[in-house]
C-alpha cells in the first residue's frame, strides 16, 4: 500500500474519531430544551441562533427529501453491476475488487443511519407530518456526501470518455453541495446535525478511497 493511501486511511479514521468527539460533545455540551415539545439539544444557543437566522423552507425540504432518490439511483445501479458481475463470472471472487469494497461501504452506511434512527441524538427543530423525528446526524447529508463521492471515484475509474467524465464529475459535485447547502438552510435540521453529517461522510468516503485506490486526481 503506497503512502498517499495510508494517509487517506489515516485521514479518514481521524475524521471518525473527530465525529464521535463531536457527538459527544452534542450529547453533553450546552443541552438546551430549544426544540419542538421541549426536546433538548446541544450546543442550545448555536443551534437557536442559527435557526432563526435561516428559518424554515418546506419547498427547499421537499426538493432536497425528492433529490435524495438520486444517490438511491446510484447505490441500485452499481449493485446491479456486482449482480451482472457475479452472474456472467460465476464466482463471488471474480467480481472487481472495488465493486465488492462498495458493496460493503454501502452496508456500512446503511448501518449508521439505523443505528442513529434507534438512538437519537437529538431531534429536529420542526414536526413533520405532526411527529418529532430524529434528527442527528442528516441522513439526507449523510446519503449524499458518502454515495455520490464514492460514485465519482468509480466513474472516474471507468469512463473512458475525458469530456463525459469531467462533466459529470462537475455536475456531480455541484449537486452534492446544492444537497448539503439546501438542507441546511431548509430549516429541517440543526446546524449540528449537519456538521455530524458532513464529518462522518468524510470518514467513511476517506477510508474507502483509501481501502480502493481510487482517486479523483489520476
């Protein structure tokens, strides 16, 4: 394993530790009952001031829930690939080696989102349909910063075409950051949450970039 790889497992375990600093400091630092029915939330006065200062946009919300089929779309798309894979190869270990780390990056996503539905951190500064729903880390964040980056490596890996994969690649992380900018200013989640999101994204994204070798820059 070459040193620029090491770097970026050991750039991705930091921005880990740095979200599970962060979550604890969200459960323990300036709990506040700022929320809907009460409910308590860290960084209280942050998060307020922040809230009121963006408000709440229900269109914004709705585009960005809508949009989030897109990374869906990705993850269907290449498991569809491994199953072609592994059913033209015959053999589990004939499937490209990149395809099976996604499948397993995609399981390990899964696993966080249902980990933090259980064990809510905190919960939204708005009802939807009339019910507190948690809120930490966004999942909408979460979906989007660790499936359409992951995708870019893997286009960039087998697009042939340069003119084709740049322009995806820009549309790509425009649409990125219109997902993480839109949510945040949608008013459906605490600043918080969306610093949560962005941190462990950048984790789990780190160490399989630097599990695969794939990068954005060759």
């Amino acid at each position: 394993m070459g040193k620029r790889r090491r770097i970026t497992i050991w750039a991705g375990l930091g921005s880990l530790a740095a979200f599970a600093l962060w979550t604890w400091a969200v459960c323990r630092i300036g709990v506040q009952p700022i929320g809907p029915n009460g409910s308590r939330v860290g960084f209280g006065e942050m998060n307020h001031w922040f809230h009121q200062l963006t408000g709440v946009h229900m269109g914004l919300y709705t585009v960005t829930d809508w949009l989030g089929l897109v990374p869906v779309c990705f993850v269907l798309g290449f498991g569809l690939l491994g199953l072609v894979q592994l059913i033209r190869r015959r053999s589990l270990r004939k499937v490209d080696p990149d395809i099976l780390l996604l499948g397993g990056f995609y399981i390990l996503v899964l696993g966080a989102y249902l980990l933090f539905e259980a064990l809510a951190v905190n919960y939204r500064p708005i009802l939807i349909d009339g019910y507190l729903e948690a809120s930490y880390p966004s999942s909408t964040t979460l979906l989007a910063l660790c499936v359409i980056p992951t995708g870019m490596l893997q286009l960039h890996a087998r697009l042939q075409s340069r003119m084709l994969r740049r322009s995806l690649l820009v549309l790509l992380g425009a649409f990125t950051g219109f997902m993480v900018i839109g949510r945040l200013l949608s008013g459906a989640h605490w600043l918080t949450d969306i610093i949560g999101g962005v941190l462990l994204s950048a984790g789990l994204v780190l160490l399989y970039q630097g599990l695969s070798g794939q990068s954005l820059a060759r």
